[in-house]
C-alpha cells in the first residue's frame, strides 16, 4: 500500500481527496495546510506520494525543492483548479511528477497517480 501526505490550504479538498486516495488503496498518513507542515510530516512519514495544492507550489518557499533533495524518490504531484502550459512547465521543471484536477474525480485521481507510479517505474528500470 503505498503513503500520501496531502497538503491543501482547503480543508474540504484535503478531505476530499483523502477520502478518493483511502477509497482507492493508498494510506493517508498526514495532512497540512502549509509547506512548511509538508516538509515537516514528509520527513516524519517518508511517504511515496504527495500531493500539493498550486498555491504551496508557487508560495516561493521552495517546498518541491526540498523535497526532491531529501526524499528523492516520492512522488509530487500538484493539485489546482486549473492548469495551463506555462503553469504545467513551471512544475516540472521545480520537479512536480503529475498533476490531480479540482474538482476532483475519483477515478481520475486513482488513474493519474497509477500511470505516472507504472511510468516512473519503467523509467528506472530502463535507466
């Protein structure tokens, strides 16, 4: 079973997706509404998965940063309302994996996150 924390200044999109991501499979162990409260319950919980609110993203605070340095192999992926081209190049080039879409779909979020787990699998495999 893989471990998410999820981090959203929204609580009732944090319980959302904690409710898609339980339902689904994954363990939840941790939620916050700052990136500071991510690095601290990533670096406690050492999760596989997080998921982050554009907003913490984009605060300046570095958090996807931080994270690639000290846990290299978690995922990130963000989550907003809305994604543009510019928005999505940012987030990739800060080291984001995938992206999860608010309003959320259940059976959108449990694909994203599966297809880039198989993709990032296969590309450590083939490297």
């Amino acid at each position: 079973m893989l471990k998410a924390v999820l981090v959203d200044s929204n609580a009732v999109a944090r319980g959302l997706l904690n409710t898609v991501l339980t339902d689904g499979g994954y363990e939840v162990l941790g939620q916050t509404h700052t990136g500071q409260g991510a690095l601290v319950l990533a670096n406690k919980f050492r999760p596989q998965i997080m998921c982050i609110a554009r907003e913490q993203v984009e605060d300046g605070s570095g958090i996807v940063e931080q994270l690639r340095a000290n846990l290299p192999k978690t995922l990130v992926f963000m989550v907003s309302g809305t994604l543009d081209a510019p928005t999505i190049e940012a987030a990739l080039a800060r080291g984001v994996h995938g992206f999860i879409v608010k309003p959320f779909k259940a059976d959108a979020v449990l694909k994203t996150i599966r297809n880039t787990v198989i993709a990032v699998v296969r590309k450590q495999q083939a490297g």
